[in-house]
C-alpha cells in the first residue's frame, strides 16, 4: 500500500489533473455559459434563466427531443430483451453450432464505423422499400446497442455461481423456471444497467440516426447538430446542459446497479 503510494509522483497528479481537464473542462464551460444573459455566447452578461425558457418554448426542439426519448426508451427496451437472451445463449450454450459465428455478428457494432453501420441500414431500408422514420430510427438504434447489453449482462452471467441454478433444478424446478427464480433476479441490475447504457448511447446517436430518420422523425442531436451549423445559440448550450444532466444520472444509476449487482453475487456465493 505505501509502495502503491510513493509511485503516486508529482508528476502523475499533475497528468491526471491535465487529463481531468481535457475531459471535462469544455463541459463545464458549457454548464456556466448555459447560465449566460448576454446573446453572444462568448460574452459573459450575467446570470440568467433565460435560455431554458427559450427552449421550453421552442416547439421544434421540444418534438425533437421528445422523439429522441421515444427512440431511446423503446429502442433500450429492444435492445435490452434481444441483448440478454444473446448473452444466456452464449454463457449457457458453449457448444451449440455456429456460436463463433454468432459471437461474432453479434460484436461487429462494437468495431465496425457507425458510417458504416448507418449506409449498411439505410441500404437494407431502401430495398424492403420501407418508409425511413421512427421505426427505422428505433431498429437502427436497438441494432447499435444490442451488443453492448450483451456485453454488460455475459459479464455478469459469466461471474455467477451456476451451482445455484443447479440446485433449483435438484430441487424440482425445470431449467426455465430456475432461471427465472434464481438467475434472472441476480442478473437483474446488470440488465438495468444494460437498458441505461443503451438509452444513453440512443440519446445520443447522430451518425446512424442521421442515415435512417425521415421527415417528421427528426431526433434531437440532428436538430442540434442543423443548428450548429448556423452558428451556436445560447438555446444549445441549455439544451446540451439538459442532456448532460440527464446522461449523468444514469450513469449514476447504473454504476449503483453495477454495485448492487455485484453485491448481490458475493452475498449468494456462500449460500
């Protein structure tokens, strides 16, 4: 522990700091010039609320990031239920056939450009002749976060004690019911956690969205992302805080999931 101490240098804490500023910094300056009275968002006028109500009253971005939080919460939902039957499949099927290369599409999102995940997607659309809007959106954006509540659930169905099942099923309890009874509320906060980061990724999607959105489906990070381009307005910087915040708290949220996820695990062992 001392030893882990010492090697904590000057200069380390001064990386670390620089780091921590990197990241964070433009963040913050965004949170405070959110607060902005002037209309130039280079010039500080004081402290004012005025932003927040302009966008609360821009009707525009309202039905935008009303559409970006449909999106998100069904396309969470999708992503969440197909995302854990994979990881069961591939924690609990080690040798079922083609399980290489199901592990393998199943992962390609997490490497492949999402450039190429929307043109891919926006191709498969135009031949089903499909009318690009909400839905397209919404199963572009479960086919982006599907693997990673893959990911999240297999880590944490990958770390349980399968003896417990086993003992449900000594017990009298068929596979699905002791699943249900014994697995699935133990892996319950790494399936919270999972719904919480593919919201948070949906939320904030531009790249695929803006290949599979049509008219009337406009998400909020391509409104926001429109108007940039003619400059940046006091509005986006409360808009942006508004997300901000929100991704925030999930991410809270799941880091506590995570947490309590893994309590429960250790807690279980024994028994």
């Amino acid at each position: 522990m001392m030893a882990a101490a010492r090697k904590f240098s000057r200069f380390n804490l001064v990386s670390l700091a620089l780091g921590l500023a990197f990241l964070y910094l433009p963040i913050v300056l965004l949170v405070i010039y959110s607060f902005n009275a002037s209309r130039l968002v280079t010039v500080w006028g004081g402290w004012s609320l005025r932003w927040y109500a302009e966008f609360f009253n821009d009707r525009a971005m309202i039905e935008a990031a009303l559409m970006s939080l449909e999106v998100a919460a069904v396309s969470a939902t999708l992503a969440t239920l197909l995302g854990t039957l994979s990881a069961v499949a591939l924690s609990r099927g080690e040798r079922f056939a083609g399980r290489t290369l199901f592990s393998g599409m199943l992962y390609a999102p997490l490497a492949m450009p999402e450039v190429i995940t929307g043109i891919s997607l926006l191709l498969l659309f135009v031949a089903f002749n499909a009318e690009r809007g909400f839905w397209t959106v919404t199963i572009a954006h479960t086919t982006l976060t599907l693997c990673f509540v893959t990911v999240v659930v297999q880590s944490r169905l990958g770390a349980l004690d399968r003896s417990l099942e086993e003992a449900a099923m000594d017990l009298g309890c068929g596979p699905a019911r002791a699943f249900v009874a014994v697995t699935l509320p133990l892996i319950a906060p790494a399936i919270v956690a999972g719904w919480m980061l593919a919201f948070i990724l949906s939320l904030d999607d531009v790249v695929i969205a803006s290949f599979t959105t049509g008219p009337g489906s406009e998400t909020l990070p391509i409104r926001i992302y429109s108007e940039v381009k003619l400059g940046v307005k006091p509005e986006i910087n409360a808009i942006c805080t508004l997300v901000v915040g929100l991704i925030a708290i999930l991410i809270v949220m799941a880091s506590f999931a995570s947490k309590f996820s893994g309590a429960r695990g250790e807690s279980a062992a024994p028994l």
